[in-house]
C-alpha cells in the first residue's frame, strides 16, 4: 500500500478516535485513493465506491470535491455516477473536472464553450479533444490567456480561419510567435509571415515552400526600379528613415501595412527583403542600409547577415515573403495587351514568330536544386 495511503488511514482512524467529526469527505479520498493504487480494481469495488459516492457527494465541501475531480477526471475506471456527481456541483469543480480530462462529448464540448465563464473556457481550452468550432469559439473572445493556451495545445486543431487569426495577432503580440512556430501541424507557407523570428532552419524551409508555391504559380513580372527613384529612397534614408520606408512599401503594393513593418523591424531582414522585391542589387541595397544610420547599419555582422540574406533570395520570393511577413496583399500588376496570333508562334518560312516562351521550372526541377544544395552543405 502507498505511503500516502497508509497515512490518509492513519489520520482517519485518530479523526475516528477523537469523535465528533463528519468523516464524509475524508472517507472518500481514502476510498478513491486506494482505489487509484491498483492498477485493476474489482468490479465490486468499482460498485461499492459508486454507491458510497453518490450518498455522499451532495454532502462534502468544494475543497474535498476540487481534489476528487483532479484525480478521478481521467482515471478510466472512474464510475460514470461519481463524474456526474462531481460534475453537477458546477462551477470550480465541473472546470476542474474539463481541466483534467473527464470525458465529454463534442457537441456538450462546444454549448460549454459557448456557455461557461473564463475559468470553464480556459479549462476547456487545453482538453485534446477539442472541436475546429470549439477552437474558432475561444479565439472569438479575444483573450491572449486563451490564445495563448490553443496555441501550446498541440492536440487542438487549428483550421485555416484559426491561424490567420493567431498569426495576424502575432504580429502584434510577441508572446504567441515561438508557440506558434513550435507547431509541429502548421505548414512552412502558414509560418511564412513569423519568417523573421524563425530560426535559420524553418526560414530555410519556408523559402523553399515559397520556391515550390512560385513554380507552381509563377509571379507576374514587376515593374523595374529606375535608376532616379533609388536615388531618391538612398537621399530619404539617411533623412527621414519612415519616408524611406513609405517609398519603398509603395513601390511594391504594400501600402501602409508594410510601411509601419519595415519601420518596426530593427534587425533590418524585412528591409533587406523589400529592397531585394524592389529589384535593387545587392550592393545597392547594402548601400541604403547603411546610409540608414541605425544600429543596424552600425553592425559589421549584421550587414553581413542582410548581404547573405539577399544573396539567397530571388526577387519573386522575396516579394512574396515580403508581403507575407507584412500581412498585406498587394494588387498584382496589370497586363499588357498583346496580340497572341492563332498560328503556331514557331512562325512560317516567310513571317517569322516570336520565340516560345521560356517555360518556368517544375516542382521537380526546384526540389533537386534544393536537394544539391543541401548535399553540398
């Protein structure tokens, strides 16, 4: 028998000795408590413990009552009667019970959700059994505890409306960005907007679903940066560093939104990568991130990081990530007109025709480039 067993009897026969006392409450932990210590209990035992339960539960206070849910909640041979006393106390008791796993059915999972206080939805908010609704539910209340809770349970699962919302509120709240990238079920391409707080091996894994994603759909070519407009963002960079960075967000769609994140980024990636969608070289950019004057740019190591940065990122992915990280969809560039002859465009003997155009690389192509890549290193 286990010590703490033994000492539960132990104070209730002196309890017992010393007389005038309801030994009610003290009863049913021992009982639960030896029951608990073997690993099969008997059918009649089971029985017993049932019957004594459901006299006595009306009866014992919300203590006693607190540390039977904690125990017997999802213990498999708890007696259903037991959990349905316990459970018809309500309040502290019936979330403690939620808290520690008593079995529940989806749709009571979902009313409680919709009905029970703070404390009832934070406990339901760990359970492993939680429905995509009972998720879209808790996140409808806008409390970063609860969020915060969703995110670290791994077992709850998280629908596409789920992650737009946790990640556009990651954005704003740094707590919830290292849970969310912990997440062993969210994809490299739902991750893509926390790439500047991923480590060096997820933001490798996220460019290369962003190079997948591009092969797939390739992007439609964007306007060139001319020669005078990057004169103009290296004249504002070392005069007004949120004008430079409002020139920069409008050249690429990005507006406001990605305004105020290039301005917030003090490591300077999310510049680096917005230069490199500009379609600024390498040592242009380099210059404007030096003639910013901050502490990045006072960085030997840091610039070096941003060169090494832009050097592994192609215009096209780097745009999209750009606008990924900044939460902002930009409106695609316009096409031009072009007459498309219904004749082959090999062309004839006597009217030659333009070219085929070159055909954008398969999936096939981009995963061995990747898997090369990766030999080499």
């Amino acid at each position: 028998m286990p010590a703490s067993v033994s000492k539960e009897l132990a104070d209730l026969a002196r309890l017992a000795r010393e007389g005038g006392l309801d030994l009610s409450p003290i009863s049913l932990r021992v009982k639960a408590d030896l029951l608990l210590s073997t690993p099969q209990p008997a059918f009649g035992d089971l029985a017993a413990f049932s019957e004594m339960a459901e006299a006595l539960l009306p009866g014992i206070d919300e203590a006693t009552a607190l540390i039977l849910a904690r125990k017997l909640a999802g213990w498999p041979h708890t007696p259903a009667p037991v959990l349905t006393g316990l459970a018809a106390k309500g309040g502290r008791i019936l979330a403690e019970l939620l808290r520690h796993g008593m079995p529940v059915a989806a749709t009571e999972i979902e009313r409680l959700v919709e009905t029970g206080d703070e404390p009832m939805r934070a406990a339901l908010a760990i359970r492993a059994d939680l429905t995509a609704q009972a998720v879209i539910m808790l996140l409808s209340d806008q409390k970063p505890d609860l969020d915060r809770a969703l995110i670290a349970n791994h077992n709850a699962p998280m629908p596409r409306a789920a992650v737009d919302t946790l990640i556009a509120r990651a954005r704003i709240e740094p707590s919830y960005r290292p849970g969310l990238l912990a997440r062993p079920d969210l994809s490299n391409l739902e991750l893509a907007p926390l790439f500047l707080q991923a480590s060096a091996e997820r933001r490798l894994a996220i460019l290369e679903s962003l190079m997948a994603r591009e092969a797939l759909h390739p992007s439609e070519r964007r306007t060139a940066l001319s020669g005078p407009a990057f004169a103009g963002w290296l004249d504002l960079a070392a005069e007004d560093r949120d004008a430079a960075f409002a020139a920069i967000a409008n050249h690429l769609g990005g507006g406001a939104a990605l305004a105020g994140a290039l301005a917030a980024d003090s490591s300077r990636d999310l510049a680096a990568l917005a230069l490199t969608a500009s379609g600024a070289t390498v040592e242009e950019a380099t210059r404007f991130l030096i003639r910013l004057g901050d502490d990045a740019a006072h960085s030997v190591e840091r610039i070096f990081a941003l060169v090494a940065l832009m050097r592994s990122v192609r215009p096209a992915i780097a745009f999209r990530l750009t606008m990924h990280i900044a939460g902002t969809t930009a409106m695609a560039p316009q096409r031009r007109s072009q007459h498309q002859p219904a004749m082959d465009p090999s062309g004839t003997p006597s009217r030659a025709g333009q070219g085929r155009p070159e055909a954008p690389p398969s999936l096939s192509d981009v995963f061995g480039k990747i898997g090369a890549k990766r030999e080499r290193g």
